[in-house]
C-alpha cells in the first residue's frame, strides 16, 4: 500500500507588510507587520492491506500554528475535506481528465492539486470521527456536512467538519490536536489519470488569528492513497496451518504407551506364588487321599484364606498305639457280642 502524504504545510495566509520610504535625508519609519500562520497535517493511520470496493480507511488531520506576529492565537472553527480529486484537469474545463494536452482541444492539461476537483463516486465519507481537541479542558465534538463551492451547496465529495467550540490554538504549537475519520472506497478505479491513486485534500475552512485587524487562515494541503484491486494474502494462509498441525500430534502419543504397561500386569503375580506353598506342606502329609481334592480344588489366590477352617479329624495309623488301642477295644467288643451269642443259642 502506497501512501503519498503531499505536506505537512504551514499556511501564511495573511501578511501585512508596510514599508514608508522618506526623502533620502528623512529617516526611514517600518509599519507593524502581522501574520497568521497555520499548519495543518494530513495522514492516514489505517489503510487496509486488500484495499479495493468497500476498504474503509482512516485519515488524520493534525492541527496546529506556527509564528503569528501581531497576534498569540489562532482560532479554528472549521476544517474541511476533499474526498476525491482529479489528478489532472484541462485548464478550459475543470471537469475534464486529461493526461496531456492533446486531451484538451484548445487548452492544456495540468494538475491543479492541491486544489481539489471532484473525481466523481471514488470515495464516500463514512463518520466515525474522534478528536484529541480541548477547550480548557471540555472536550471538543466535531459535526461533519457535505457542502459545495457555493455556500449551502451540497457536495458529497467535499466534508466541512465544525467544532462545537472554538478551538484556540498557541502560537509556534504545530501539534496541538488531532481530527480523525473513515471513510470508504467506493471503485475499483478513479477517473483520471491515475485510475489506482485517491488525491485528497484539506484545509482550514473557518480559522483567524487574534491580531489587530484579524487575520485568516486558509490554504489547502494534499494527500494521496493507492487502490490495491489484487489480494496480497497470499503469505497469511502459508504459515497458519504449518504451525497447527505439527503440535497437536506430537503431544498426544507419548503419553498414553509409558504409563498404560507399568501398572498392571507388574504385581499381579508376585502375590500369587506366595501364598500356595504355605498352607500346602502342612496338610498334604497327613490326610487321606478324601481331603487332598478338597484343598487343592480352589486355586485362586482370593480362596487361600478360607482354607484354614476346622482341620479335619485324622484316623490313627493301626501301628501307632492310639490304633493298637482302638484295635484292642475292637476284639473285645467282638469277643463279647460272639459270646452273647453262643449264650443265646444254648
């Protein structure tokens, strides 16, 4: 985007210069001499990068004084804004575009900047005005109207913006505040010899410094903004999705394998080995061949502590004494129940 600010300029828009000269042996006597200087600035903080149909940027204009002699202030009660102007005109008609002479039967083509001619529906005021001026420190409101040459005159190029205060500026203070607005862009091309370029202008429209008699300020400053009908966005959709992708997945996988094989799988079996042997050794030995199913059924770790009920009566081994006892007590009871017997049959 080309930006063309054509000036900062300062404005001397009203000097009074008087020199009394005497005979050559009468002294010289030199009149007061007062001016009223003002400046006026032109910017554009915001241009938008794809800047065609639609587009609305943002101009600024900086108000300020430079050196009045006579006088201390300048007061500014209107500004006023060119939207669009024709780069080249004919001198024998102002309405006419020309890009050299041969364009203008009978007069010549010249560029009359920054005296604006209207370029036709290039640029349209949008609003949105907002103002850093103050008035011993009450906040200054700009109203903005469209009006022509001739006073009253509608024109939609040319925007006069009037304070609701008086605005009084120093003298030698070329930064004292600051009027911004949009506005909007309403072709794909102007209608003069620089179909991609807007030349705006600007000027104090109602402005006078304090002197005695007053004087006035005026006088116009010019600048100028390209229209880009191509896009240049080609840069902003290469980098977006390079960067995108590459984070999300390199995150995700190397969480989930480290912790899903550490925890499970790892004491399950220490628990198991430890507690079978135990009880195994004690019991096996001694019991019938009745109760060595019963223990062994249940494998799982969950039924070793239920394995630990009553222990099952063990029969005496027939050599130990308590079976040669119960042997004993066997064959006497046999004994007595055969002689009972023998008693019952005689």
């Amino acid at each position: 985007m080309r930006i063309t600010t054509l000036g900062r300029s300062m404005f001397t828009t009203a000097a009074a210069v008087a020199m009394i000269a005497a005979a050559s042996f009468a002294p010289t006597t030199v009149a007061a001499q007062n001016t009223c200087n003002g400046f006026l600035g032109i910017s554009y903080p915001f241009v938008e990068e794809f800047n065609t149909i639609g587009s609305v940027d943002r101009v600024q204009l900086t108000l300020g004084t430079g050196t009045i002699s006579g006088g201390t202030t300048l007061t500014v009660e209107q500004i006023f804004f060119g939207l669009d102007c024709k780069n080249r005109v004919c001198t024998n008609n102002t309405s006419q575009g020309c890009d050299v002479d041969g364009d203008c039967p009978g007069g010549s083509c010249f560029s009359p900047l920054p005296t604006c001619f209207d370029d036709g529906a290039v640029a349209g005021f949008v609003g949105n005005i907002s103002t850093t001026c103050e008035v011993g420190g009450n906040p200054v409101t700009f109203t903005a109207n469209s009006v022509g040459g001739s006073p009253g005159a509608a024109n939609p190029n040319r925007v006069v913006f009037t304070s609701n205060l008086p605005i009084v500026i120093p003298a030698s203070n070329p930064n004292f505040c600051v009027l911004e607005f949009d506005f909007e862009k309403l072709s794909l091309v102007s209608n003069d010899s620089t179909p991609l370029t807007i030349e705006q202008n600007a000027g104090f429209e109602m402005a006078a410094c304090d002197n005695v008699p007053p004087l006035a300020a005026g006088g116009t400053i010019s600048g100028s903004l390209d229209i880009d009908p191509t896009p240049t966005p080609t840069s902003t959709p290469s980098e977006t999705p390079t960067a995108t992708p590459s984070a999300t997945p390199t995150a995700t996988p190397t969480d989930t394998p480290t912790s899903t094989p550490t925890g499970t799988p790892t004491t399950s079996p220490t628990n198991t080995p430890t507690n079978t042997p135990t009880n195994t050794p004690t019991n096996t030995p001694t019991s019938t061949p009745t109760s060595t199913p019963t223990n062994t059924v249940p494998p799982p770790p969950t039924l070793t502590p239920t394995l630990t009920p009553p222990p099952v009566p063990v029969v005496p081994s027939p050599t130990s004494p308590a079976g040669l006892a119960l042997i004993g007590l066997l064959g006497l009871s046999i004994a007595v129940m055969l002689r009972r017997a023998t008693r019952s049959e005689s």
